[in-house]
C-alpha cells in the first residue's frame, strides 16, 4: 500500500508540474519529469525531513544538482509542505521567490545549484562534515547523466571514497538525452558502472521508472560498508507523457494549449485508476 500511495502522489505531482511549467512558459520538462519518481520516493518515504522544521539539525540532506529542474524539486517540496501553493503558482512570474535554479531563499533547498558538476562535491563536503561531527543524517544529490561530462565530479568521487562516505548517496538521472542529443553521441558515458566501481563507490542500477524498484534499492543501501554509494536510475527523458517519452526537444521544450490538454488527460486517466 506504501507504494501505491507513492505512486499516486508521484502522478498528482506530475499533473502539477504541467501545469506550472504551462504557466510559466519556461521548464526543463523532459528532465523534470525523469526525475518525479525519484523524487517523490526520497521525499515521502526516505529522506528524515520535516517541513514545519526544514532546519532541523540530523535532518537529511538532498542537493538537486541537475537544478535546471528546478520546477520538479519546487512541485515536490510544495507536495511535501515546504513551499505554498501560492508561491509555487509565481514560478515564472517578475519578482517570484523561486529561480530558474533552486536557491536557499527558499525552505527545502539546501543548497544553491545549476552549474552543472558542483553537486556532487558539495555532497561530499555534507556527507564529510556529518562524519567529523559525529552525525548520522544521510546525503542525497541527483544528478543528470549529461552532467557526467563535468571533470569536477570525478574529484568529487575519488574525495568521497578516501573519507569513506558510506553515508552519501548519488544518484545519476540515467535518461540518455541532454539538451544537444544522445550523451552517448554528446560525450560517451558507458560504461558507468565500471568507470564508478573502480572510483571505489558501491554502485546500483535500478529502474528509476518504477516505483517498487526505487523503494526496495533506497531500502537496501549499506550505509554501514565504508563506501559512497551511486545508483544509476534507468529513466525515460519525459516519463508519463505519451508525445514527450525519449523526444530531445523536450529537454526544455513547453507544451501547447492542445499538447498541455492531451498531457493533462493521459496523467489523470492514471490518476483516476490508482485511485479506485
């Protein structure tokens, strides 16, 4: 029953994601939704977070490094109670509290991120500063597969096996498209699992389309195995959304007034059947 729950509240996400991404004429939709499983699984059943105390001192900790997707950490954070509905629908609007990138102005982010490479080391820096003081929260960063490109990440991994990070998770967003194409047409990535395993990480891959997989690998993780741990999540680049699955122009591509209607009808078929 947890992971239906999870489910639904993942679509509901989704279908307001649309929503403030046609409002605001601006997003990073594809990637956006990649990432809203992912997203809502760590929200609502693994981060130790709360929303009337997001300061609260063991919390965990989750960096979105890919923060061009911005708009589904904002729809995640409004579903969890950390943003209103009111700010969220200013998303696009003069003077809204909320970036194109996420910026620590508003409850819920941790840190300010976007340029491409830096999340991960930042999460090291996190995951570091918890072992030095003796602290038991976990780290979390997302980050994009176009992102791999960024030689800041490998600095990044060689640093978090010296410390021993057992308790930082990345997480890669393996949706095989970045704004120019293919990565591997782009700048070649595979194989990942081999490039992270002799950086010394304990590497998963998993679907990240499915919600079950995604609860059973965060539900396994060995936080206590001396190593840093990367999840390679097996995603579709505009998951849920017939017309935009594995299209590259919907990378940041914003939907029509017809396409916005056919989208919103197919997310609240699904949303409608989870619900019976």
């Amino acid at each position: 029953m947890i992971n239906e729950s999870l489910k639904l509240r993942a679509e509901k996400i989704r279908l307001r994601l649309i929503e403030v991404i046609y409002k605001a004429k601006a997003g990073h939709t594809g990637g956006d939704l990649s990432a809203v499983n992912v997203l809502t699984a760590l929200y609502f059943h693994t981060l130790d977070v709360d929303a009337a105390n997001p300061k609260m001192e063991n919390r965990d900790r989750f960096i979105m490094s890919k923060g061009h997707c911005a708009e589904a950490l904002y729809c995640v954070l409004e579903s969890a109670g950390f943003l209103t509905k009111e700010v969220v629908d200013t998303y696009g609007d003069n003077y809204s509290p909320l970036a194109g990138h996420p910026t620590v102005k508003n409850p819920g982010v941790e840190i300010n991120t976007g340029a491409l490479g830096h999340g991960l080391s930042a999460g090291v820096g996190v995951a570091l500063s918890a072992k030095i003081d003796g602290k038991d929260y976990k780290t979390f960063v997302l980050m994009g597969d176009g992102e791999q490109a960024e030689g800041s990440i490998y600095e990044a991994a060689m640093a978090a096996n010296k410390y021993k990070l057992d308790n930082l998770v990345a997480i890669i967003d393996r949706n095989g498209l970045q704004i120019s194409g293919s990565t591997e047409d782009v700048m070649p990535l595979e194989s990942i699992k081999e490039r992270w395993t002799a950086f010394g990480w304990d590497v998963i891959e998993m679907d990240g389309d499915n919600m079950d997989v995604i609860v059973k690998t965060f539900d396994n993780i060995n936080f206590s195995n001396n190593k840093p741990h990367l999840i390679i999540s097996r995603t579709t680049k505009g998951k849920g959304i017939s017309y935009m699955e594995n299209v590259p122009k919907w990378h940041h591509g914003i939907p029509t007034a017809e396409e916005y209607e056919k989208a919103v009808s197919e997310i609240s078929e699904r949303i409608c059947a989870l619900s019976e």
